[in-house]
C-alpha cells in the first residue's frame, strides 16, 4: 500500500479550534483514520495511505467550515465528521 502527502491549508484562526485542545481531535483523527497530522506555518500535512489521507483531508475541511461560521467544534462534531467519511 502506498504511502501519499496530501497539504490543506487551514487559516490560522481557526487552527486551535480545529485540532482542539492539546491536538485532541486531531488525534482522535489520526487513530480512526491511521494517518499521521502535522501542522506547520497553518500548512496541515497528512500522510497514509490515500483513501486515509484523503477522508482526513475530507474531515478537516468540514471541521474548518464549522469554525468559519463560528460555531465551537466538540468531539461530538469531529466524531460525526469521521463517521461521514467511513
């Protein structure tokens, strides 16, 4: 299985809210999905295998949409995005 890097970029004011205190839900992204999330200069880089990094990359999108419109993301909305995806 081959392993792809997928970039997104995520504006800086809604970073904190998307990965949730201590990177919680982006590690709860990381577990469900195996994929690995590392985020720098508001670049977000996943890596895994590319149906993984892609419903990742799907997952954080909607996250992002969320904190746009203002609304306070849970693990609640993150574990909705994830069962989308699946």
């Amino acid at each position: 299985m081959a392993i792809t890097e997928t970039i997104i970029n995520v504006p800086s004011q809604d970073l904190q809210a998307v990965f949730g205190a201590y990177d919680n839900y982006v590690k709860i992204i990381e577990r469900t999905l195996n994929v690995t999330v590392i985020e720098r200069d508001g670049e977000v880089k996943i890596i895994g295998d590319e149906t993984s990094t892609d419903k990742a990359k799907r997952v954080i999108g909607e996250l992002v949409k969320l904190s746009g419109k203002g609304s306070p993301i849970t693990e609640q909305n993150v574990n909705y995005c994830l069962s989308l995806v699946y």
